[in-house]
C-alpha cells in the first residue's frame, strides 16, 4: 500500500493504473513542450474547480462553512485510514495526576462502592446491579453479526432484566452466576489479544471488582471491533480513494470557493521561481520579448520539490496537501538529518579518507554515532552547532582508534580542530558542503518524480550520498508516493489552475466557451 516505509520501489502500490491514467488524462492538455493555448481549452474537471471564474464572490453561510468542515474532516480520515497501516484507534488516556483524572477517579470509585454497600446490605439492593447487566447484555449483542440469532436469543434470554427482577424480589437472584455467563461470552467474542484478561476475570472473586473489570475489557473490545472494521475497509477504501477524496474536495470547493487559494499560491510562487530562472539563463542580446514557456509538468513536480524545504511550523500548507502534511513534514525532517550525515562523511572522507580506506566499519559507526546525536534537531530548543561540534570530537576519537589498531599515528591537533571546524561550519548559511549535497538531494528526488508511475526501481543515487542511499531511497519511495497519489486525486484542479498562470485568461475563456457548448 502506499507510504509503507519498508518499500524501495516508487509507486509500487498505488491505487489503481486506471487511477494512475485519470491523472495523466486529465493534464494530457499540459503536456510539456507540444502543449499549446488550444490544448487547454477543453474542461478537465468539474467547473467550480476553475480559479478563473469571473462569477462575483459570492457570501459563504455557516451552514455551508459547517458542511465543508463534515466534508474535510470524513475525506482527511478516510485518506489516512486508506494510505497509513498503522492506523487505529485508541482509547483518550487522561494525564496522570490531572485534575480531570483524580475526578474521574474519585466519581467512578463512589459508583462501585455505592454498589459495593448495596450488595452487602441485608437485604441486598440489586437494582443497580440488574442495571449493570442491562448495559451489558446491550454491549455484547452489539459486537454480533447480523447472523448470529442463536446466541443473540440465548444472551437475550439469560440476561432478560425482568426475569432478574423478579428473581431478585423472591432473593433468588445469582449474581455471581450471571458474572460468569457474561465472561464466558466475552471468551467467545473477544480477540485473542483479550484471552489474559479474560482468565484473569475467572480469577476474581470479588463481584464488585468483577463488574468493574468486566466493564473495562468490554471497552477494550469495543476499541478491537472498531480497529478490525478499520483493517477490513482498508482494502476498499484504497480501491476508492482517488474518486472518493476527489468528489469530496469538489464538495468542499462548491461550499467554499477560496479553498484553492494556498494551492494556487503555491503554484504560483514555482512559476515565479522558474520564469526567473529561465530568464536569468537568457544570453545577453537573445530575444526575450516573449515570456519564457514553460512545461505544466515542470511547474507542478518543482512545486512539489518545494515542499521538502517547507517551514511547516510557520508557513501554512496547500489545501490540497492537507491530508498529507504530518507525513511530509516528517519526511522533511528525516531528510534534514540526512542531509547532515552526508555533509559529515563527505568533510571526513576528504580529510581523512585516505587513512581509513578499507574501513566501512568506521564509516557505518560514525553514521550510528551521527543518526543518535541528531536526535529531535528540529526541536527549536536543539542546539544545531553544540552537537556538530560534539560529533566532530567523537569523530576524531574514534578515527584516532582505528589509526592505533593499524599501527599508525593519530591526527594531529590542527587536523582534529580542522575537521571539528569545519563540521560546525555546516549550520552556517550557504555553507558550500550542505548547498551540494542538498542540490544533489534535490536532483536525486526530481528524478524520482520523472520516472512514470508505477516504477519498479529506483534511480542512481547521485555521487557523495552512498552513506545514506538505503536511507534515502526509503524516503525517496515514499515521497514519490504521496506526490503520485495526490497528482492522481488532485490532477484535474491542478489542470485548470496551470491554465491560468501559464496561458492566461485568454485560454480559460476559450475552456469556458467550449464547455457552454
């Protein structure tokens, strides 16, 4: 399935290939340079999607606000149940010695010993407990399938609360026995994972603490049936999903219609960057009366690239990304660390390579030793150069070891303090090391995005990254995942908002024209 992080081939489980054509066909007007303004006149996607509208804005009610916020939130759920494994559900842990613990606490400890005295009175009060067993009796029959009416009768029958009741009025009531019956079903029900706690509930003697426990691994079961029904429309929901959170954002774009203004931001500001850029690369005296074209792959795949140096603490996403932003900005981050660890081996290789060749060993601890240090250095609290600084000292430590264990003599000081500098120096802006590795990072993630969909291999990794290619290919995979499946679900809004930045109103008159028709 998608984003597995154990994958090293890109695209090998998304969704369909007829997912996989819908994408293309919906930006075969925007192929790269064979694209024309004719070829963008025809309407790849549903009308409301189009940024061009030259409709005057018109005012969003709340119920219409409400509605897109339903739509955002089952279409943000459905898309991580489809693309995440470890997705599940868990019970709300309040924190320990919190306020809202210690209440929680004291008001359920009054519940059960309330209960504790009732049954302990002479005669004993049993209304509270034939309560119990109703709420009971209505959880188990919830976790049976709609063919299970022999057990359903049977369930129905021994825990039927006025049979209790009057068997209670004549004193002849079996509370322990119905205890027993309800964890004797609780065994046949529950998931193997719940066999412990159902033998240590035959083990209780005491009532009350049974009911009490009784009531806390049915919860748990709850949460199990509910993690189960999850596993089970997985496989659905991936077969669905590109038609499912396409239809639903078209939804939200009809109730809000700037939901696509971040996205069309986003693009807008790659068609800047690379209009700049070919402008820059025109030779003095060419003819540059014309604006520079551009190709919509290029415009889209080098947005997308932006999104692995985007500041996600202070810069908000693309609409369109949304559902997808916890797991790019942990991509992000991943790659930073990478991206260290490369600038480091490749400073040590030069400095000292010579002395340590033939000695992988000492490369593969020092990455260990750098990948620990590195630990949460996107924590604003992190100090970037203290660590830099640390690792160059266990860096000259432990090459100096593997100097001694060959007979050779160990650094001098003005090479360890050399190497020490200079792997501080890399936290420093335009920090020549960190600008080639992260250009080569770059390169190596753009021709992940090049390669057509699906790809059952990955591309050469580029020189200077050996230290991290397993690494790198890993989250190379994953990234190339996310972007695949969102061009797939998102294609025909991008369509029509590169109609616009790249061809102008002139083309989206021509689309709206031909779609009046």
């Amino acid at each position: 399935m998608p984003f597995n992080g154990e994958k090293q081939c890109v695209g090998e489980d998304q969704p369909s290939d007829s997912d996989s054509s819908r994408f293309s066909e919906s930006m075969a007007s925007l192929s790269d340079s064979e694209c024309s303004r004719q070829s963008f006149t025809s309407d790849s996607s549903s009308k409301s999607s189009s940024p061009a509208s030259t409709s005057p804005p018109r005012v969003v009610t709340f119920d219409e606000v409400m509605a897109a916020a339903r739509n955002l939130s089952n279409m943000t759920l459905a898309h991580e149940i489809a693309v995440n494994e470890n997705f599940q559900l868990k019970q709300d842990a309040l924190p320990e010695n919190s306020l809202a613990s210690r209440v929680k606490h004291i008001v359920h400890q009054a519940f059960w010993d309330v209960l504790q005295s009732e049954l302990n009175a002479e005669p004993p009060e049993y209304e509270h407990a034939i309560k119990l067993f109703e709420e009971i009796r209505e959880i188990l029959l919830s976790f049976l399938t709609p063919g299970g009416n022999r057990l359903r009768n049977q369930i129905c029958e021994v825990l039927d609360t006025d049979l209790i009741r009057q068997q209670a009025e004549h004193s002849a009531v079996d509370i322990q026995g119905l205890a027993n019956y309800v964890i004797s079903i609780m065994g046949k029900l529950c998931a193997p994972v719940r066999d412990d706690d159902i033998r240590e509930l035959k083990a209780t003697n005491d009532i009350v603490e049974v009911l009490r426990q009784i009531f806390h691994v049915l919860d748990l079961m709850k949460m199990d049936m509910v993690n189960f029904t999850i596993r089970s429309l997985r496989p659905h929901l991936q077969r669905q999903l590109v038609d499912y959170e396409r239809t639903k954002f078209q939804e939200i774009l009809e109730e809000t219609p700037s939901a696509l203004d971040q996205t069309t931001g986003w693009i807008k500001e790659s068609v800047n960057e690379l209009l700049s850029l070919s402008e820059t690369a025109l030779t003095p005296g060419a003819e540059n009366s014309s604006k520079p074209s551009l190709s919509p792959t290029l415009v889209l795949n080098n947005s997308y690239l932006k999104l692995l140096q985007w500041d996600y603490q202070k810069k908000e996403l693309p609409e369109t990304l949304m559902t997808d932003g916890a797991r790019l900005q942990e991509l992000t981050e991943k790659l930073n660390q990478l991206k260290i660890i490369a600038c480091l081996s490749l400073i040590t290789n030069n400095m000292v390579g010579a002395l340590t060749e033939g000695l992988p060993e000492v490369a593969n601890r020092l990455k260990r030793i750098s990948a620990v240090l590195l630990e949460g250095m996107n924590k604003e609290t992190f100090n970037l150069k203290e660590v830099l600084n640390s690792i160059g000292v266990q860096t000259c430590v432990e090459v100096n070891k593997a100097l001694v264990e060959r007979g050779l003599s160990i650094l001098n000081a003005e090479v360890q303090a050399n190497l020490i500098g200079q792997f501080s120096s890399i936290e420093e802006e335009d920090n020549p090391i960190w600008s080639l590795i992260d250009k080569r990072i770059q390169l190596y993630m753009k021709s992940l995005l090049c390669l057509p969909s699906p790809q059952k291999c990955m591309p050469p990794v580029p020189g200077g990254l050996a230290i991290i290619q397993q690494e790198l290919e890993v989250l190379g995979s994953q990234y190339a995942n996310i972007v695949n499946l969102n061009k797939q679900v998102y294609g025909p809004f991008y369509a029509n908002i590169l109609r616009k930045l790249l061809f102008g109103e002139e083309a989206m008159g021509k689309a709206d024209a031909s779609s009046a028709n």
